[in-house]
C-alpha cells in the first residue's frame, strides 16, 4: 500500500469508537492503579489490564477489517461454537467463588459467558432480518428467537452467573422492541415477566440471592453482613462530594473497606477521588459512545448491520446503567463489570470485539 492510499485509508476509517474507548479505559487503568496501589497481591493488576486492552484493541482493529456481510454469514456458526463453550465450562470448567464460570487455557482464564452476548446479538439480528422484517412481529414470531436467546441464558445461569443470564434476557427484548412488536405482545410479554419473576424469586433464586433483593430494600438490616459492600459504595460515593479528594486518595480502597473495589465497584473509587465533577465527565464520555452507535443504527441501509447495532448498544448501555445503579444503592449488587473500567480480560476483549463490528459496520459505508 503507498502512502497515498494509506492516507486514504486512514482519513475515511472511523475511529471515533475506538477512540471514545479508550478514553474512558486511560481512566479506567489510572483509577485501577489508585484503587489497588495499596494492595500487596493487586498492585500489579493495571500492567495486566493494560495488556489485555492492548490485545483487544488489536483484535477491534482485526475486526473492523472484516466485511459486515460475514458477520451475517458465520452468525450460526458462531453461536453454535459459543452453546460448546459454554457446556464445556460447566463440565469442565474452572471454579472460583462458588461459580464455575471460566475455562482455563494455560495460565489465561477465559469466561465464554461474556463472548456469548456477542454471539447472541449476532444471530438475533441474522433471524430478526432473514424472517419478515418489515412488519410487525407477534408472539409466534418470538419463539425461535426465545430458544436462541434461552439455550445460552440457561447454561449461564446454571454456572450459576444470574447477572450475565438476565442481561442476555434484557439484550433480546430491546432487539425485539426494536423490530417492532404488536401491543398485544407487549402486554403479554409484561404479563410473562411480572409471573416469571415471582416464580424465579420464590422458587428459582438461591438464599444468597433473595438475599441481595432484600439487602437493596433495606441494607442497614445486615450492616455487616450483606449489606456490608452496599454501604461501604454509598459511603465512597458520598464522601467525593464536587470535586473529589484526589487521586490515591481513596479511603475506602487504601484501607480495604470497599471489597471488589477493582472489578464490581470501579466507579465507587472513582467517585471518591473525582468526585461529582469528575464522574460527570465519565458519564458524559459513555453518552457520547452510546449516541454513537445510536446514530450508526438509525443511518446504516442494511437492516442486518442496524439491528446488530441496537445489539451492542444494548449491551454497552445495560452494563453501564446497571453497575452505575448498583454501587449508587438504586439497585441490588450483581456481578456486572463497568464497561473499559472494571479489570478484566474477558470483558475487555467482549466491548473490543464491539467496538470493531462497530466500526466494521461504519466502515461498510466508505471502506468496502
């Protein structure tokens, strides 16, 4: 390739994905530093998490390259390959905290269940616009997509990971939302949920989890018990009041209150030491990626790379509304990683892989 068509290239690639990205990772992987920096067995935790990010924006960039008709194309094969992970986790797979969630690959732990949102959004989007796409669809219509959707939420589940499960659940009703459903679907759609989930609660949930709905409700009734991290968040988010107390300033982190304070509980620590001003600007970092993708969902002509892109907008938005509420105490504390801000390989290669079909999709307009 001459410098000209290098040029070229690189004057009409997108990379305002990627870039928006890794943004928030710089803050990501500076608060991971502060809020581990006191920590004997965490302190190296950033130089990992710098690799992996390393790694997945290789692999972002990889996938940008590849044309948006071959995601519709392996679509099946994908998720057929992510059904035998997942199976595979729970017959052979690592455990860790009471969950089998992770297969070992050498000295590299790999969580399938995180690949399988992608997985899932792909081969949604290739039925959603393969079957009847212009036209309102009924409850018939949602029982091939329900399997598809259920076969990888239940061998999630069974690991047992509720969070990831549910989440897959809610990434399917806004792809569905967003192909158009009848009103008198929507109503039995709601009817079903409001019945599952009072069954899941009396007869589906283990005592630890009702537990975590209860401590939502009230966590002072067991201050030192489950309710323990719930408090210590409020107490870290509270006490950053405007502008923070600064970086490595953290009491909640430099004195260990705050368990999980490098995964589950990043924006905690990050409230803390940047305060309300700070968290304003995060916040604002992930409008700007989700309007993004927004924008690149409603302007695509293809309705396969459309519905792909409400997938992956989904997806980014519940992980971060859903952590944001829970260490604000607005909802009850699951296990779901703050998108390039809580450590983690699995994920960050799961919101890379994103980010490229993405930018794969934008591309498509000006590229291939």
């Amino acid at each position: 390739m001459n410098r000209s068509a290098l040029l070229e290239l690189l004057k009409r690639y997108d990379f305002t994905f990627i870039g928006v990205s890794t943004a928030i990772f710089i803050m990501g992987v500076v608060n991971l530093y502060s809020a581990t920096h006191a920590s004997v067995h965490l302190s190296e935790l950033y130089k990992t998490q710098l690799l992996w990010y390393v790694l997945s924006t290789i692999i972002a960039m990889i996938v940008s390259f590849i044309q948006p008709k071959n995601f519709f194309s392996y679509s099946y094969l994908f998720y057929f390959l992510i059904v035998v992970l997942l199976v595979l986790v729970l017959v052979l797979g690592h455990e860790g905290m009471g969950a089998r969630r992770w297969l070992l690959l050498g000295p590299v732990r790999i969580q399938p269940s995180e690949i399988a949102k992608i997985g899932t959004i792909l081969v949604l989007a290739r039925w959603f616009a393969k079957v009847n796409p212009d036209r309102e669809m009924g409850l018939r219509d949602l029982i091939i997509p329900a399997i598809l959707t259920g076969i990888p939420t239940i061998l999630i589940i069974l690991e047992p990971d509720l969070g990831t499960g549910l989440l897959i659940l809610l990434i399917f009703l806004v792809m569905c939302f967003y192909r158009k459903l009848k009103w008198k679907t929507i109503g039995i759609l709601a009817l079903i949920a409001l019945l599952s989930g009072g069954i899941m609660y009396k007869f589906g949930l283990k005592e630890y989890q009702r537990k975590r709905i209860s401590t939502f409700l009230n966590p002072g009734q067991d201050a030192r018990g489950s309710g323990y991290n719930a408090i210590q968040s409020k107490i870290a988010i509270g006490s950053g009041q405007f502008s923070g107390k600064g970086f490595k300033q953290s009491s909640q982190a430099s004195l260990n209150y705050l368990p999980e304070n490098h995964t589950d509980f990043v924006f905690s620590i990050f409230n803390e030491e940047h305060g309300f001003f700070g968290s304003m600007f995060l916040i604002s970092l992930y409008i700007i990626l989700l309007f993004r993708y927004l924008w690149l969902a409603t302007s695509v002509p293809r309705i396969f790379d459309s519905i792909v892109m409400i997938g992956v907008l989904s997806l980014v938005f519940w992980h971060t509304f859903i952590n944001m509420s829970m260490v604000m105490g607005l909802m009850p504390i699951v296990g779901l990683p703050l998108p390039f801000m809580s450590y983690g390989g699995s994920s960050l290669l799961t919101f890379g892989i994103c980010n490229g079909i993405a930018t794969s999709i934008s591309n498509s307009r000006n590229l291939f």
